[in-house]
C-alpha cells in the first residue's frame, strides 16, 4: 500500500479565487492510501519544496501528488523536489487545478468540485505508480540550421564560435535570404548588404561551418541529441569546385527570358545564373526547367565558354546523410500571393507593386539599377501612395489576423528615402494604425512625417483603378476627415503581410514540430522559452517563429544558438523513462507491435520463460529503451495486453477514469 | 415573480487529451481564461494513439455521458503517425457505440494543436451542449456499479 501525500497550492489566488483549497485538502485525506494533506500559498517556492521534503521524510510517503498549474510548467520542479527528499521523482503526479480549473470557471462551487475530482484521479493514478530510471544517450556534437537568412547565418555562426559544428542547408542557390533583397534598413538607414555580406563571407570561411546551398532537408529521423538527417543537394549542374566565379556563363548564355527571383520578377535572369553579385557561394546554378539544353539538347553555350570546364549536364541530385544532437529551423518568410486582393489592381497595372520589389527598384544592383522609376514606362513619378495593412489585421480568410510588425517601419523608411532622393515626389501614405514600438522607432517615423513632409492618412483603401492614360486612382477613406478622398497616383505600393515560408509545413511535419494555424512555428513556451520547440532539440530562430524585424532576428538567432550550445555541451542526455514494456508472459509474438512503432523500438527474440512452472522458449517483444519514445501505439496495438506503457499504464489510465466517472 | 427551473442536467465528461499538442492546447485555453463547463475533466496521455478503446468503454460503462478524444493535427503527431491509429481505431469504436446505442453525439474526436486554445474552449462548449441536449447515458452504464 502506498502512502500518499497530497499538497494543494493556492498560487497566490490563481487558484484559491475559485477553489476552495481547505475543502480540496479536505477531500483528499478521505481517499485511499492518503496519509498526508496539505496547501499552501506558493507551492513552487522555495518554503512550498521544503514543506514536500519534509512530509515526505517525516511521514515515509511512497507517492506524493501536487494540485497546482499545468504539469508542462512545474512537474519538473516537483520532481526534482521528490529526488532531494529521496524518494523517485516518478512518485509524483500533478492535479492541474489551474490551468484546467480555476482560470476557466467562475464559480467557487463547481471549481472546488472539479478540483476534488481531478485529484482523486490523480491520486487513484500514483497509487500504482512505480519508481522509474531514466536511461542516458549520447549527443551528437554538430548542429544544423535549416535556413540560410540573417537567422541561419547568425545562429550558425554563434553555435560555431561556441567550438560546435554547425551545417547550413539553404534551398536557394545562395545564403542571405530576405535581408540580401532589402536596400536599406529601418531606423539606421544603414545598407542591408553592407552589413550582410561580411556576416555571409564569415560564415563561408568559418571552418565549422558547412553550407549547402541549393539543397533542402529531405527526411529527418532519430530525437534529441542523434538526429539523423537526409539533406537532399540538387544538381547545380556546375561542379562547385571547379567553377571560379568568373561569370561568363551567364553573360553568353542565350536564354535570358526567365523571371529574376531575386528581383521579384522585375526582370530577366540567364538560365545559369547566380541570383545576385555577392552571391556565397559564388557558383551558378543551371535552371534545368529553362535552359535550352535541358529542354531541347541543343545549346551547350555555357559548357563551351567556360575555361575551367566545370559545367556538368550530367550532375545528379546526391543525398547526403549527417547525424546532429541539434536542430534549428531559421526557414523565415515570404510576402503573402495578392490574388485575392483585386481591388489594388496589383494584377492589373505593373505600377502596383509591393514594398519588397520596392526594395529591388530602389537598390543600385536592382532592375532600375536604384533609380525610382515606374515599371510600365520607366518614367520618374510624381505621386506615390503607400497602403498599408494589405492583408495584415485582415479577419477575413484571404488575409492574415496577424499583425506583420515590420511595415509601419518599412514604410517610413520607403518614404523617407524617396523624398530625401527625390524631393519633387509626393508621397501619401495610407494606415490604419502606425505602429512603432522599438528603440528609436518612433523618433524615425516622426521624422519622416515633420522632416520629410510624408502625408500620412489615416484610413483604408477601397480601390485602386488603372486609368487609360496609364495613371493610377487611388480611392480611400480619410477617416479623421470623415470623407472620401481620391488621390491620382503613378506608382502605389503596396505593404503586403508576410507569411512563414512555404517550405516551413513540411519541415515542422519531418521535425514533429509543432505549428499554428498561420503556420508560424510554436514555442515551448510562449514567455519563457521563445526559441525552443516543444519538441527536444528542436530550436527557433527568426521569422518562422512569428514576424519579428532584423534586429530581434538577430538577437533570437543568438537565444537560438546559446540554447542549442547549452545542448551540445552535454556528454549524455538522461531519456525519459515512461517508455513501453512487455509482458513476456502474455505476449503471443504477433509482432503487430513491432509493425506500429514509429521508431523501429520493438524487436522479437526467442526466451526462455516461466510460465507458471513450465519453461519453454518462446519468441517475445522485447522494447529497446533508447529507441523508445513513449507514444504507447504498441499499447493498444496489443491483442493480449502484454505491451504496457510505464508511467502511463493500462491500470493507472482506468483508474484515473473510474476516479473521475466515480 | 419567478418560475423555479427544472435543474438544469449535468452531464460528465471525459476528454483525453495529448500531451503535446491538445493538453497545451487546453493550458492555453486555461491561462487565456477561455472559459468552459466544469462537466469536461482531462486526462492526459502522451499521445492520442495511447487511447485505448477499452478505456472509452470503460468511461461509459461507469457512467460517462460523453468521451472527447483530442490530439494533435494529422501530420504534426509528436510521435509522427499516433493520430492516424487514434483515428481509425476511434472511427470503428464509435460507430460500433452507435449501432449499440451510445449516440455519436456523445463520442469525438476533435484536433488541437498547442496553439489553439481557441479552438479547445470552443470545441468543448460545443460538446458539453450536444451531450447535455442528449441527456444521461444509461445504455452502457453497468448497474452494478450504480451505488
């Protein structure tokens, strides 16, 4: 028989507002096997651990439950309270009276009630647990970073001056991600790629740091600490050690027709191509969809004008497998497709475009080489309008309830650079609130607005119409006017949200990560730990988390890194002992088992056992602990109920079923 | 003037939740104060694949009015493909509840990610009212544990 304590914590009033913690206290010295109850104001303190460990020695308790918050906050905390009193930390359950209780009923009554409940289940359960051991696995000493944005880089290059290594995947044939196509950045006005480059250059030249562009994660296995990773590198079609970057590929290769990426379809790119100057690594990459050799055989240009002969048609995909104890997803964003925003025209005119083509218009490498002109006819404007929230803070389902943080302060920026440039130009901003929460994030605004003569409106657009002369209409709302107004403009821009990228879904699903319904990636813990997954080992940096600007990127791809370092750091890593067992009594060897688990745990061997006195060899499961992760498919698998899960068993389920339909 | 109403009829309810995505799900429904009855009480598994059909049977058979199973969405299982058995295996018990005469009302699987508290507090009311609109179980109910 076990002897149970229970300990009912009033959090503050957290709990104690609607539950009556007395009562519960009360209740739960009526239930079989308890011999200890008690509450107290703060459970989790340092006083609340000391009145656990002491109860525990001083009654002999064998099992101890904790009615407080949510288990995913403090069980751990309790746990460890237990070990130091000397009893096993997997003696102790967890009533959620919180979180499951008294934050979402009102009344003192029903609280109390329910709270009763959920800890007679939660006694009924650590009546028949059992002491558990937690195992160890090694950690593998080598990081990756999906990714290749200021996010990945920074990560990879704070996990690689820690003495890890660190491998980078990037789909695109480049690192630098977002930041490479921005021109300028808010609130400094500093040059993106100034800043940029010599990051990227570090990372290339770092001798922990292996990049693989063009290249993206094709299947992940294994948990934290042994992740085994297939990274799929397609086919440059340029062998990357030959190639020296001279660039000559893609000056004669004929077919210049395809869309630049990079430029955001501003203009033509080459078939081989690099997608920008200082493109890392500095190799092309052959465009098998477009390029006229793949499509037709005849061509051969490239391979013809390249001194180095490092053009290869032959090139295949190649999978390369590494193992890593950490995984950091850093895959960031793209803007949102327009297609359901008919009303700003963004199909119809060419002159509506959006603030990220802005940037590759206004940048001197971009397709106007930085000069502002409009794309239809390559005339300076002379009336810009910028509208803001085009698909942020927009409940309906073609847009995104979130708000994209990042536009007020772009926009400002936008604005304040073509007046600064090109004082003739009006500029009229349309807003529905600016919003500049940041260091020096206002003063910025402010400045745009009384230094620079930026009209700001505040209110939304309803429509923008083409005019025949190539002119463009803007209608709007002023809303502290309370009017309509109508604005001619030459060029509109427009401040599209962004969204995870889409590559992000089916990384979370190969990393078992967990994601939200605007795909954005979940934190274990929403205030306390932002960079990590709820699944171990997993790590978030950047914009696939939510949208954030550079410097906070930058500042969780470090949080990121420390706490990827923190992991690596470790020799062992203790495993979780919940895991399953077999009762090689009952077990028939059907092996149905074996054919569920996800993790390849289960395997059969031929035993000798006992069966009541009669010995034979039998062929019986047998659970690999280490491989074990404690889903408990095999469990239910199971038709004669000798598979079992520790921790979460058979009996300890139904008894917690029986507490509460009692 | 008043009429005194009938007692309003309380049903119990057990959900199941898993531990990675649904019960996270259900905290964040809690420390959002996204209120639901106080009928629904949770039980937590590692995975929603650690159900075991005899435990849903065993609810009602001791008087639950309703079982709720939720777990993470297909295709962001924790444990990678614990859903899919959860969802066969929880498709063919209750249609074998219905036949015996456990309304489908009263069984349910529903998806919630951590992120969807929302969607946890929402999905429960809307339980809570259909069971209660179905009244009390006593088709599996074993007498002899009635006291």
């Amino acid at each position: 028989m076990q002897r149970i304590g229970v300990f009912v914590c009033h959090c503050g009033s957290n709990i104690a507002a609607t539950v009556d913690v007395k009562k519960v206290a009360e209740a739960a010295m009526m239930e079989p096997g308890v011999v200890h109850s008690d509450d107290y104001q703060y459970m989790c303190s340092e006083a609340g651990q000391a009145r656990i460990i002491a109860a525990i020695q001083e009654k002999g308790l064998t099992g101890i439950v904790v009615c407080a918050c949510s288990p995913r906050m403090h069980e751990t905390t309790f746990r460890k309270a237990a070990e130091r009193a000397g009893l096993n930390p997997y003696m102790v359950e967890i009533a959620n009276i919180r979180e499951h209780c008294s934050w979402i009923h009102k009344d003192l009554e029903e609280g109390t009630k329910k709270a009763v409940i959920l800890t007679r289940a939660a006694i009924a359960k650590v009546n028949l647990n059992t002491p558990l051991k937690s195992g160890e696995s090694r950690v593998t000493k080598r990081a990756l970073v999906i990714g290749g944005g200021i996010a990945g880089i920074q990560t990879a290059l704070d996990i690689a001056d820690a003495g890890y290594e660190v491998d980078i995947v990037e789909k695109t044939p480049s690192i630098g991600g977002r930041m490479s196509q921005v021109d300028k950045t808010f609130p400094t006005l500093d040059c993106s790629a100034c800043i940029l480059t010599p990051k990227m250059v570090e990372a290339a030249a770092h001798d922990k740091i292996t990049i693989y562009t063009y290249s993206e994660v094709e299947k992940v296995g294994g948990f934290v600490g042994d992740f085994t990773v297939d990274i799929r590198k397609k086919a440059r079609s340029i062998d990357m050690d030959k190639c020296t970057g001279c660039g000559v590929c893609q000056e004669k290769c004929p077919y210049k027709k395809t869309p630049s990426e990079f430029n955001r379809g501003l203009n033509n790119r080459s078939a081989v191509y690099t997608p920008f100057a200082q493109a890392i690594p500095n190799v092309p990459v052959i465009d098998r969809e477009h390029c006229i050799k793949f499509k037709t055989g005849k061509c051969g240009v490239c391979a013809k004008v390249c001194q180095a002969g490092a053009v290869d048609y032959e090139q295949q995909d190649e999978i390369v497998t590494e193992k890593y104890g950490a995984v950091v997803v850093a895959t960031g964003f793209d803007t949102i497709k327009l297609d359901d925003f008919d009303e700003y025209a963004y199909s119809q005119s060419p002159d509506v475009i959006t603030s990220l083509e802005l940037e590759r218009i206004m940048n001197a490498a971009g397709p106007t080489k930085g000069h502002l002109e409009r794309i239809s006819d390559g005339k300076a404007p002379k009336n810009m309008v910028f509208i803001q929230c085009v698909g942020s803070r927009d409940i309906t389902c073609r847009g995104k309830s979130y708000c994209s943080k990042i536009c007020c302060m772009y926009t400002a920026k936008h604005a304040m650079l073509i007046r600064d440039k090109y004082p003739g130009v009006n500029v009229t901003v349309f807003y529905i609130d600016v919003r500049t929460p940041g260091k020096n994030f206002d003063e910025f605004y402010r400045r745009a607005v009384e230094e620079y003569g930026v009209n700001y409106i505040k209110g939304q657009v309803g429509k923008v119409a083409p005019q025949p002369d190539g002119q463009l209409l803007v209608q709007g709302v002023d809303l502290l006017d309370n009017k309509q107004i109508l604005v001619e403009a030459d060029m509109v821009v427009l401040a599209t949200a962004i969204e995870p990228d889409s590559s992000v879904r089916s990384i979370a699903t190969m990393l078992t990560a967990s994601i939200d319904t605007n795909n954005f990636l979940t934190e274990a813990h929403p205030k306390l730990r932002p960079v990590e997954s709820p699944t171990a080992g997993v790590f978030l940096s950047g914009v696939c988390q939510g949208p954030k600007d550079i410097p906070e990127t930058v500042a969780q791809a470090g949080a990121a890194a420390i706490k990827a370092v923190g992991l690596l750091a470790k020799d062992k890593l203790l495993t979780n002992p919940c895991t399953a067992k077999a009762d090689e009594l009952l077990c028939n060897g059907c092996s149905n088992c074996a054919d569920v688990c996800p993790y390849g745990a289960i395997t059969y061997e031929e035993k000798e056992v006992n069966d009541h006195g009669i010995r034979e060899m039998r062929r019986v499961a047998s659970v690999n602990n280490a491989l074990c992760q404690g889903c408990g498919a095999c469990t239910v698998t199971c038709p004669c109920g000798a598979m079992d899960l520790q921790g979460f068993s058979n009996r300890q389920l139904i008894a917690e079923v029986d507490a509460i339909c009692r | 003037m008043s009429i005194e109403a009938k007692e309003e009829f309380r049903p119990n309810i057990v959900a199941f939740c898993c531990n990675w995505c649904s019960y996270a799900g259900a905290d964040l429904a809690g420390s959002s104060r996204l209120a639901y009855p106080a009928d629904v009480k949770i039980i937590r598994v590692p995975c929603s694949c650690r159900v075991n059909p005899m435990f849903i049977l065993r609810a009602f058979e001791k008087g639950a009015d309703g079982v709720i199973m939720c777990g993470c969405h297909p295709g962001d299982c924790h444990y990678s493909t614990g859903n899919y058995y959860a969802r066969r295996r929880m498709t063919l018990l209750f249609s074998m509840l219905d036949y015996i005469g456990v309304e489908q009302g009263r069984t349910r699987v529903e998806w919630v990610s951590a992120a969807e508290g929302v969607k946890f507090s929402a999905t429960m009311n809307e339980f809570v009212r259909k069971v209660r609109s179905l009244g009390k179980n006593v088709r599996l109910e074993d007498l002899r544990c009635r006291n």
